[in-house]
C-alpha cells in the first residue's frame, strides 16, 4: 500500500475557543484570537496577559485536571468523527500523546500545597501513563502506546511516528493526540523574559507572522488528536511523507545559515514523493519572531512558486507550544474539508505570498513546517482527499 492512502479521518480538538472541533472552526473562522486578558499574571501575580487558556470543563471522570480531560476529550472526539465518517478500528489500534510540559495544574498543586498528603491514587494522575492507560482502556486498543517529545515540533514529529508504525505494519490505525495546558503564570513569564513571549497587548497587534511590526507570539492552549488510518472512507486529508532533522546549533536560536531546516524540507519533499510545484500552502510554524519568519520565508521563497501562499494561525490560537503543530495540522486538515483557510487577517504590510482572511482551497498539497525550541526541524507534507 501507498502513503496516499493513510488518511486522516478523525478530528478532535480542546482549545481556547473552547471543547470541541466546532468552537475551533468557528473561532477560527471569526477571525478573532482565542486570547483574552486574564488575570494573575506577572512576576507577582498581579498583571493581566492576552492568553488563550483553555477553559475549564470536560468530564469530571476523565481525571481531575484540564490536561487529563483534554486530552481524553479530544481523542473521544477523533474517534468518534472517524466512526461516523466510515472508519472501523483494526485489531492493533496505536495511541501516540505528543507531551513537552504534560500534568503542570497537578505538578504545581504537589508541590506547593499537597507534597504530603496526596493519596496514591491521586498521586498516579500525575504520571504521563496514566491518561494514556485510561484512554486505552476505555477503548479496548491494544497496540503500542507512547509519548512523543520534540518542542514545538511535536506535533509534526508525532504525525510521522504514527506514519512509520502504519508503513512499518506495526499498527492497523493510530490515535494520536498532542496535549498542552501549560500556560501557567510561571511559564509565560519566563518566555517573556526570552523575549518571544508577548502577552502585553492585543495578539494580532503583537503577532504579525512575515508582516512588519511583528514582536512574538501570545501564549495559548490545547489538546489536539487525530485518528489516522489506511481503512479511511472518508478522510479529511493524507498523509503523504515528512522529515525531521536538528541544528545541533543552540539551545533556543535556529541555525542562521538554515542548511539543517533546508536539508528537512528537501527531505520531506522526496519521501513524499512530490515535487515543490505541486505545494500550494505552506502552514508555517509562524510564531511571529524575526528567525523564524526569516527561516520560513526563505523556504518559501527558494523551494515553491509564486502561487504558494504561506499562512500561520498563531495570531489566533496562540502559541501551544508541545500542541502547537498539531492544532496547525487540524486547520490544514479541516481547511481541505470546508473548502476554506481562516488565515488571520494582514494587519501591517508583508510578505507578498502572505494569506490574509478566508483563503479558498482549491487542491494543491500543503507542506506544514514546525521549528521547535532546541533546534528541531519537521515539516510534514499533506494532500487533499480527491
């Protein structure tokens, strides 16, 4: 069998718009970012900051934290789209969790407050097994089920990994979902302080990806999942190949003469087995830093025609860090389905290739690249259903 044929037939998606794929398409398609001022921030816990959290809610029964009922509400969900869309479970069904920062509402309850007394049973909520485990249970799965860790990129790197399982005939179908709720008081701050962060103003006055004026990303949440399958009727999209690689250059700054993030692109090119002609948008990492936007750009410029349009939807979901490339997989995914890309809104002159708006699709493939902190490179190529 062909990589043509794992589809993409199951979404599910937990994010600042709220639980549920459709809260995510419609924000989206607002044009208004999830972020909203919310308080307890700053060095002192007395500011305000444009986050986009995710709200509370989900079942109380899948666990006593945003990150476990997230995560086991967006992988019900995926499961469920992907049954009503024609997809029945083989008998090895892999789960694969993209984590970087995984229970922090719990690790910080611990610590802080709880260190001494905590049950045994409340203790092993804090174990990244333990979602997992109860998802597989719920379910009856029986294949492999593991985390996945690679920066911002893991969402990228998690796609490929259920790719070589399904190629590999490990799995007969793979659930995979991307999870994170870490946008806690402590970690924004400190991302401010790297200077990435920007959580002062309004998000689409701060993050402009490939416009003038851009000054970093809003921090936001989520929990993404994805059910991919060759026994896909009715798929959202394929997915066609990728690559990943590392700089091996710096700890937070990509390597500026970019030949690892070139070799990656030229590498998920040909394990996809396309040509750079056919790529018609390029769903960049796009998190509204001047490396990142130089880096991403080139790509576009040296590798795609003039026709390819580049988009990031950071502006409006915010950066989800270990999510981050997952939820930017599902607006591709989702984007083939409804015919339409709810790129945000130009604010400030930019990059000629630059999507603004509502954005029609046509067909074409889209090459979705993701350069995560500590130099790790994915971009991960997808094609339209027909």
């Amino acid at each position: 069998m062909g990589s043509r044929e794992i589809g993409i037939c199951g979404i599910g998606a937990v994010t600042g718009y709220g639980w549920g794929r459709e809260p995510f398409w419609e924000g989206l398609a607002s044009g208004k970012p999830a972020a909203v001022l919310t308080g307890g921030y700053g060095l002192h816990r007395d500011e305000s900051a444009w986050v986009a959290r995710v709200p509370d809610g989900g079942d109380p029964a899948d666990g006593p934290s945003r990150f476990s009922r997230a995560m086991r509400a967006a992988a019900r969900e995926a499961i469920a789209d992907a049954g009503e869309r024609g997809w029945a479970p083989g008998g090895r069904v892999g789960l694969l969790h993209a984590v970087v920062l995984g229970e922090v509402d719990l690790w910080r309850e611990f610590y802080l407050t709880r260190e001494t007394d905590l049950k045994p049973r409340e203790y092993l909520a804090l174990m990244p097994s333990t979602p997992m485990s109860t998802l597989m249970q719920e379910y009856g799965f029986h294949g492999p089920a593991m985390n996945v860790s690679a920066m911002c990129a893991s969402g990228n790197a998690g796609l490929l990994t259920a790719k070589a399982w399904l190629d590999a005939g490990i799995v007969d179908d793979v659930v995979f979902v991307a999870t994170d709720l870490s946008a806690t008081p402590e970690n924004v701050l400190h991302f401010a302080r790297l200077g990435v962060a920007v959580v002062d103003d309004e998000p689409l006055e701060v993050c402009r990806p490939f416009q003038e004026g851009s000054r970093g990303f809003p921090a936001g949440e989520a929990s993404v999942a994805f059910v991919l399958s060759r026994n896909a009727t009715s798929p959202y999209a394929f997915t066609l190949g990728g690559a990943m690689s590392h700089d091996a250059h710096h700890v937070t700054s990509v390597d500026p003469g970019l030949d690892q993030v070139r070799g990656c692109f030229q590498d998920a090119l040909a394990n996809a087995k396309v040509p750079a002609s056919a790529v018609r948008f390029l769903n960049a990492h796009g998190p509204g830093t001047a490396q990142c936007d130089r880096a991403e750009a080139a790509m576009l410029e040296e590798f795609f025609p003039p026709e390819t349009g580049i988009y990031s939807v950071k502006p409006l979901v915010g950066h989800c860090q270990g999510a981050a490339s997952a939820v930017e997989l599902a607006v591709a995914a989702l984007g083939y389905d409804r015919g339409c890309l709810p790129a945000p809104p130009a604010v400030a002159a930019g990059h000629p290739q630059l999507l603004s708006g509502h954005t029609p699709v046509g067909g074409g493939l889209t090459v979705k690249s993701s350069l995560g902190m500590g130099g790790h490179n994915s971009v991960v190529v997808l094609a339209p259903p027909a």
